[in-house]
C-alpha cells in the first residue's frame, strides 16, 4: 500500500509541476493520459513477449477499465528489436497504479506466468523505458485507427531546449499546425506532452498512414502546404528556436494491437 501511495503522489507532483492539473483552468477540456513503454530484446524473444502482451497484459488492462492498448515493433535493427507498447487511461492517477492493480488480478498472474518467472539467465527483454504523456488541448483523446486495415505508424518525438519552448512547440500544434497535418493526410492517433520519461522536455505523437508511400506522399505535401510555409515563417515558431532534436521511428503494428 506504501508503494501505491508513494506512486500516486509522485505522479500528482509531476502534474502539478507540469502545469496540467485541470483544476487550475476549470474551462479545459479533460486530456487523456497514455503511458508510453518500450522494450528492447533480441528478435529470437518476441513470441515471448507476444505471448504477455497478446495473452495476459492487453485483456488484464481491458479487465481494470483502460485501453485501448496499441503494440508497434521498430525492426530497423536486426540484432535489437524495440516493441512500443502505448496504454490509454482517463487519468494519471489510473496510469500511474495500474502496476499495483496487475499485481493484485490474480487471472494476469496465471496467464503472465512463462513472462514474469523467466530466469535472470534468459530474461525475455533487456530493458523497459516508460513514460507518462498527458494529451494536448488540441487532440485531448486519441483517434483510434482501423486495427483491421493494413497501416504504418510514425512515432515522432521533439525534443527541446527548455520548458518554455516545448510549450510554444505545443501551442504551434494546438494553434494550426495540427489542422495542416489533417489536412494533408498525416492522420493523428495521439499528440502528448511527456510529464514524466526520458529526454524532457518533449512531445510526443504519433501518425498513421495506410503504407509508407502513402507516409512519404503525406510528409511531402505538407513540407509544400502554403498554410505551413507561413505559420513556420513566424519567428517565435522556427524550429531553432524551440526543437532541438527530433527522433523519428517507422512501426509496424503487431497482429494483435489495438491501434
């Protein structure tokens, strides 16, 4: 119980420093919050890891209420595969103890079992990097993809140099350029600003497309879109002056995702 309160206050801490408890602004939407995890492991374990995601995590987290849950692998590399695991939940709070509530479904622990017993000398992944995102005020939920469509995800992240200007990247999305995305078919599944995770501060979001020339054909409209050419052309939105780094991966989704 120790463990869930310290969790839980954690998280409220983070929201608050953040800025993003609703409470200060009563007229704001409410935002969904997504916790984004990725494991890395070598190819010869990702049945293994197919088997937990596929059989215990994804209908032990339907179970408690959250979800939907979407699975991409990045396979560029072929000595190191990285599967991007993304759970929806209405709050930080629910994200933040689902750990705790896994722990306690005891059908999880059953069908969990060849995952969470594996021997530190063959251990189904090396690493978990998780981070918690909270949405935008211009896409406060996700948009749910056609799951049973062939499609392509884009999974972008934009780093920047200090707080300040990570809101300002947030408030060029929020203001137009997320309108400009639509538009020229760079279809949005999520936009989240990270409140708690690795390379802070950042947003993170996520495209979807039918096949990478539809990608390609998609990015390449946009870069020629008038509507974006001027509202880059301001310059309190250059991209100098607020992104820092920008890290682009091409996923494919998992027979069994949701998204």
């Amino acid at each position: 119980m120790e463990r869930r309160s310290f969790i839980q206050s954690s998280v409220a801490s983070a929201l608050t420093a953040a800025g993003t408890a609703s409470a200060a602004d009563p007229a704001r939407k409410p935002r969904e919050h997504y916790e984004l995890r990725v494991y890395s492991l070598k190819p010869a374990k990702l049945p293994a890891l197919d088997e937990y995601l596929g059989k215990a995590f994804i209908p032990a987290v339907k179970r408690l209420g959250l979800g939907p849950v979407g699975v991409f692998l990045d396979q560029a590399n072929a000595e190191l595969t990285k599967v991007f695991v993304l759970v929806v939940a209405p709050s930080a709070e629910a994200s933040a103890g689902l750990a705790a509530r896994l722990a306690d479904d005891v059908e999880y622990r059953k069908l969990a079992a060849n995952y969470l017993n594996a021997p530190a000398s063959d251990p189904v992944y090396m690493r978990i990097e998780s981070s918690l995102l909270a949405a935008i005020d211009g896409m406060p939920k996700l948009e749910k993809p056609d799951a049973a469509k062939p499609r392509l995800l884009n999974l972008r992240v934009y780093e920047s140099h200090n707080e300040r200007a990570a809101r300002k990247k947030i408030e060029m999305f929020d203001q137009g350029e997320l309108a400009i995305f639509r538009r020229v078919g760079l279809t949005p599944v999520f936009f989240g600003e990270t409140l708690v995770g690795s390379a802070m501060p950042n947003l993170t979001y996520l495209l979807v497309f039918p096949d990478d020339e539809g990608r390609k054909a998609a990015w390449g409209k946009f870069r020629d879109d008038p509507a974006w050419l001027k509202l880059k052309a301001i310059p309190e939105y250059a991209d100098k002056e607020i992104v820092s780094k920008i890290t682009n991966y091409i996923l494919t989704p998992a027979p069994y995702s949701e998204l």
